[in-house]
C-alpha cells in the first residue's frame, strides 16, 4: 500500500513521462537542457518529485500512532497490608 504522498509524486512524473512523449521531447532522464519554458517548468517539477519520492523511499515508515490504552487500578487486589501482631 503507497501512500498519499507518494501517489502524488508518482503522478507528476507520469504526468512528465505523458507530456514529454506528446511534444516529442527528450526523455526525463536523457538530458537537462529544453526547448522551451514549458519543458523547463515540467522538467524542474519532475526533478524536484522524483528527489522527495526518492527521499520518502529511502525514509523509515512511520508506525501508527495508537493512543495506549490506560491500566485502571483494580480496587479489589490484596494490597501488601501488614497484619496486626494478634492475627500472626
């Protein structure tokens, strides 16, 4: 299961990869020079992307915070209650 935020990240760079083969351009990663502003701000968005979602992969996974439930003293356990000296 992925999360949100890598979901969104893959779909900017699926949404480069779509657009780039549209316009007949270079590959993502086949070079860093463009044609046109266009090509310049899908490049630097993907780039920027495809780091966060490499940085998200390379991050532990965040456990689930659980509240802990808390422990209810139970009133009717023997307590260490020393006995009179006429009982001993």
């Amino acid at each position: 299961m992925r999360c949100v935020r890598c979901l969104n990240f893959e779909s900017v760079i699926a949404h480069a990869h779509r657009h780039l083969a549209e316009h007949a351009l270079r590959p993502l990663n086949g070079s860093d020079e463009w044609e046109c502003d266009e090509e310049l701000k899908v490049r630097r968005k993907t780039m920027s992307a495809q780091r966060q979602l490499n940085a998200a992969k390379k991050s532990p996974a965040k456990k689930d915070a659980q509240p802990k439930a808390k422990k209810r003293k139970n009133p009717n356990r023997k307590r260490n209650v020393p006995q009179p000296k006429y009982l001993q």
